[in-house]
C-alpha cells in the first residue's frame, strides 16, 4: 500500500487542528458572548482573543503549505562543470613561470586510458554527432569523463566519484556517459567487421597449418562436450592422467583459445570497468541493455586504439597497467 508524503500527512494533521479550533473559537465568540459580562474575566477573553489569533495563522499556514510542492527545498545544489578542471587536464603547454603540464603522458594515459593523441583522434570521430541543437559541454569533456568511467572498477566508477573529481552536477556525469555511448556506437560498423573472404581464407589456413582438417569444427576446452560441430579438449576423470597423445592436442588446440582469451584480458587491462561492472542487472531488459552497449563501447575503442597507437607503445602500456592491477 502506498504511503502518503511528509507534506500530505503535514497538511492532513493542520486541517483537522484548524477543524477543531474553529469549534473552540465559535463556542468562545458567540456562545460565551450571551453569558453576562461580570461572570467573564479579562483571562477568558485573553484567551478567546489568543485562539483566534491563533486560528488565523494556522490557515494562513495551510494556505501557503498548500500552495507549496515541497515543504523545503535542499540547498540549490552545483550545475553543470567547470573549465578549469578539463582544461588543466588537456593543456600540454609550459605556463609563463615555466611549470610543467599538470598531467604527463603516463598519468594522462593512467586516467583516460589512451594518448593524447588517440583521445583527441576519437574525439573527433564523435563530435559531429550531436542531433539535437540545444547548447552541450565540449565533447572532449564529456568524452574525458566517459573514459575515466571505464578506467575504473567498482565503486571507482560512481556518479558521485566522478562529479566530485571533475566538479559537475549531480546527472551531469550519467548524461554525459549516454550521449558518448550513444556517439561511439553510431560509428561502430566502421571498427567491428566480420572478416571478408580473403581474411576468412587466411584465418582458416593458419588454423588448418596448425591443427590439421578441422577448419569445419569449432575448437573449444574441457567445459564442452563433443558434437558435429565441436572438437572438446580432452578431461582427465578422478586420477587418472591424460596420455601424451591427449595432453599434446589439448596443448596445441588450447593455442587458438590462449589468444582470445589475451584479447579479453587486454580488454579488462585497459577498461578496468569490465572487472567489476557497477551496474545493477533489475527487472526488465533495460540495464541489461545499457550493460552491453558500453561493453560493446569498449570493443569499438579497442579496434581504435590497435591503429592509431604503435604496437610497441601498447606493449609497454599493458604492461604498466598489469603492474598496477596487482598492487
């Protein structure tokens, strides 16, 4: 059953002492007015006279309570953002007393997860995708924020964590997050292709020159079971060792899986979001939704970022990254 607000059960309680104070001043007024005037005392019509004082600031009160959607309004809390924050991250300039960026390289790329370079090159693929004409903040702003949404697991990730480091409103930071989301997926059929038929041949022959015929079967580990369509690792039951033979095809089978398994993991390296997603799965299919759109964000930001940063600058990052992972 539904409860009644503060305010309605506030003014529920003022009517019904209003009620009953107007019996008490009708019965003071004009009943106690045909009693003669030696039996009442100067008390008694101080009090006649204080009731309906009172009376009449108790309905003014109702009048104006009822005329109010809330009893009290909070304290007007921070809109929108602030420059000086975005603009103290992305300055890349020596100032006029010769101090130094406020960000290095590293500690840019520790909290957007990319180069310099790379943020600005993905900020430009997006910006052209705003819709709607009302006034929003930069893109790079609210593509910073995005990205130090994804750097961050658990409640690392927050609202509140994020408005409190970059000085935004209260759904500021969850409206920034929609719309880039919004913007990257709009540009994902350009970053995430089946491979065409000459990619499809060179996949088949590498796999081919390494396991043999099997191009027509999917490989998989020990978790499945074999059918038409499915070659499963061999299990080893209770005790019993797997033979050479076994363990040698496993070995060999399991190279194929390794690699897609070190994609997931550079993944969770670069996005620690994807570790511990601070989302609630509720009734419905709606954050389920939101769930997979910034995974798939994540994929869209991964093809990027193989292009536009060197393979070896990548290595070195990872590596960085798994360092502080286990700290």
């Amino acid at each position: 059953m539904p409860r009644n607000s503060i305010r309605k059960r506030v003014l529920s309680r003022l009517k019904k002492l209003i009620a009953k104070q107007e019996v008490e001043v009708f019965i003071e007024q004009f009943l106690g007015g045909c009693s003669s005037s030696e039996n009442s005392s100067d008390d008694d019509r101080l009090d006649a006279d204080y009731n309906l004082a009172l009376l009449i600031e108790r309905k003014k009160l109702y009048e104006e309570l009822k005329g109010k959607r809330y009893l009290a309004r909070c304290n007007r809390y921070r809109k929108g953002y602030k420059d000086e924050i975005f603009q103290r991250h992305f300055n890349v300039t020596v100032d006029e007393n010769g101090q130094n960026p406020w960000l290095s390289d590293l500690e840019f790329k520790e909290l957007y997860r990319m180069s310099r370079t790379s943020f600005w090159h993905i900020v430009g693929l997006i910006k052209d995708h705003r819709k709607n004409t009302k006034r929003q903040a930069p893109v790079e702003y609210q593509f910073g924020v995005f990205m130090c949404y994804l750097g961050r697991q658990g409640s690392g990730a927050s609202n509140p964590t994020l408005r409190n480091m970059f000085g935004i409103g209260r759904g500021t930071a969850n409206t920034w997050k929609k719309r880039v989301v919004k913007a990257i997926r709009s540009i994902r059929d350009e970053y995430i292709k089946w491979p065409d038929a000459m990619e499809r041949k060179e996949i088949a022959n590498r796999i081919n020159s390494k396991l043999g015929n099997l191009i027509y079967f999917i490989i998989g580990d020990s978790a499945f079971t074999n059918s038409k369509t499915m070659v499963a690792a061999f299990k080893a039951f209770n005790t019993i060792p797997l033979s050479n033979l076994h363990q040698g095809y496993n070995t060999v089978a399991g190279r194929c899986r390794v690699t897609s398994e070190h994609t997931i993991g550079i993944l969770k390296v670069r996005f620690p979001f994807l570790k511990c997603i601070p989302m609630k799965i509720k009734e419905g299919k709606k954050t389920l939704k939101r769930i997979l759109k910034t995974i798939d964000c994540c994929v869209i930001l991964h093809n990027i970022l193989i292009d536009t940063e060197s393979e070896e600058e990548n290595d070195r990052w990872f590596v960085v990254l798994s360092t502080w992972a286990d700290r």
